[in-house]
C-alpha cells in the first residue's frame, strides 16, 4: 500500500506501543457470546498482525461479565503467543484464577468517579482503592507487571464534568499502590484535546510521569484521534485501541466503541510512528471478526480498504 503518504511531525515519540483491548473490553460488550476458539483465533490473528500487547480476557465474576467466563478455558490456548497477554482483575480471587494460569501481567480497573465507583463495583472509590491494595501488593511480590485503568476521567454520566484534581487524586493512589501503568479512560467519549492536555500536565505537577501513562479513549463524538494526538504531543507513548473499533462499557449506556486499532494505525503510518503492525494483517482480521459477529466493522480505515479491495 503506499497510502497514507508518510509526513512525519516534529515533537511526536519515535515509535507508540498499543494496547490492544479489542479481545477484552470490545467482546464483553457483545449482546452474544462469542466462541472460546473463536476468542482464540481473534487473539492469534492479532499477535499475527503485529501487535504485542493484547488484553486477552478477564478474570471477573461469570455473573457479571458473562461474555467471558471462558477465560480459564481461554488463557491456556493463547499463553503460548511471544506477546504480552495482561487480563484483568478485579480482586484477590479473579488474581488467583490468573495466577493459577500463569498469567504475568494484570490490571485492575478503578473510578475517578463515585457514581461509577458505585455502578461498576458496587463501593466507593476510596472502597475499591482498598480492595485493590492486596492485589497489586500480591502481584508486585511476584514480579509480576500491573496495569491500572482509571475510568470517567473526562466526563461521568451521572455527574457530568470530572474535576481535572479528582482524577489526579486517584491516580496517584493507584500509582502509591504499585500500579507499573495507569490507563486514562474517556469512558463516554466526551474529552477534547485541550483536557486531554490539562489532565496530563496536572499529571505531572503532582509526580506522575508521562512514561507510566497511557490512554484510553472512545469515540462517542469523533475525538479519540484528535485525543490520541495531544496525548503524542504531550509524550504519552502507549494508546489503547481496539481491533475493529469493538467494545464500549456494560455499566455506561452512552459509552460507544473504543477508538479503532486500524484507526490508530494509519494516522500513526501517516506520522512516520513505528507500531510494528501490519495494518494489512489487521484489516482482514477485523473483517474476519466482523463476519463472526454478522455486522459491519464500525472502524473507517477498515470500511475504506475494504471497499478499496
């Protein structure tokens, strides 16, 4: 392909690491579940493609997220993959399923927000802080790497606008627990890119490095790549994405599709950043998902080299 014409930026990181959801937060959203062998080829064609970092499953109560409560069946057919495989945790018990499989990377997933604290894990934030101090502490003491997602950091259905200084506070009691990462959701798509930029300077006023960011945005009103470029000019080098644009949020009914993988990719080809995907590969494994689940991939860089072929 010799499109996008390659016009590299000044100021924008050499090369972005993407955490790939699409297996994780983009299925459970599914209204039908979707096949653990299938689950497996989807992680398997995305390893394929390039990606290194794929969020494979989670380990949360089957009652609550139903479209994955194959993961102990899950785990075991992809563990074999050279890239990283983080699955999410939501207390001691679900680290125990995952330590029980080997798995080496884990996050846990907390709220800037109390309304959502409440909806998502039924506690309070200062609650749920609390539940996860034993599991990043556990998992630290077995060197094992642990991802924090932080989310409503933008904007909360129930209480609109998130002061910039409440989400700081959070993120610096996930990175006081031991968090390696800290994910930044726009859990409803509303941010824009001068609050991305407030955000992540107020960020590291308070001690928390750029280096130990990512970000993690949806695409409700168009934004997640204008989002994902203030991010890049701020320094944040690892941006969540999702194959195909799948996902949104169970407990957050204005939460649409997470910012497409291919998406991401080709503005990123167009920069001149190195992700190490071959967006070719990745495009026939959206389409192949998109045929599984029987509707079209919502990603435009999937529907455009689609129709291109």
């Amino acid at each position: 392909m010799t499109l996008p014409m390659v016009v590299p930026a000044p100021e924008l990181p050499a090369r972005v690491r993407i955490h790939e959801v699409g297996p994780r937060d983009g299925l459970q959203n599914e209204k039908s579940t979707v096949p653990t062998a299938v689950k497996a080829e989807f992680v398997r064609r995305l390893a394929d493609a390039g990606l290194t970092t794929i969020e494979a499953t989670s380990f949360v109560h089957p009652e609550w997220v139903p479209q994955l409560a194959d993961a102990e069946q899950l785990f075991p057919l992809v563990c074999d993959l050279s890239a990283e495989l983080p699955v999410l945790v939501p207390n001691e018990r679900g680290l125990d399923r995952a330590f029980a499989l080997g798995a080496r990377r884990v996050a846990v997933f907390a709220s800037a927000t109390e309304s959502f604290a409440k909806a998502n894990l039924n506690r309070t934030v200062d609650e749920a802080l609390a539940m996860f101090e034993p599991v990043v502490a556990r998992a630290k003491a077995e060197d094992v790497w642990v991802r924090g997602y932080l989310s409503m950091c933008f904007g909360d259905p129930w209480e609109g606008a998130v002061p910039v200084d409440q989400v700081v506070r959070v993120c610096r009691a996930l990175l006081d627990l031991g968090c390696d990462e800290l994910s930044l959701g726009d859990t409803i798509g509303v941010a824009t890119a001068g609050h991305v930029r407030s955000l992540l300077t107020a960020l590291n006023e308070q001690g928390v490095p750029t280096g130990a960011l990512a970000v993690h945005f949806h695409d409700t009103y168009g934004q997640a790549l204008a989002n994902t470029l203030a991010a890049l000019q701020h320094g944040v080098t690892t941006v969540d994405a999702s194959a195909g644009g799948l996902g949104g949020c169970p407990y957050a009914k204005s939460a649409t599709g997470n910012l497409a993988t291919e998406d991401l990719v080709w503005m990123l080809q167009g920069l001149g950043i190195d992700t190490g995907v071959d967006l070719g590969r990745l495009v026939a494994t959206s389409e192949w998902m998109a045929e599984r689940l029987g509707r079209p991939s919502p990603s435009r860089t999937v529907r455009a080299l689609s129709h291109q072929e």
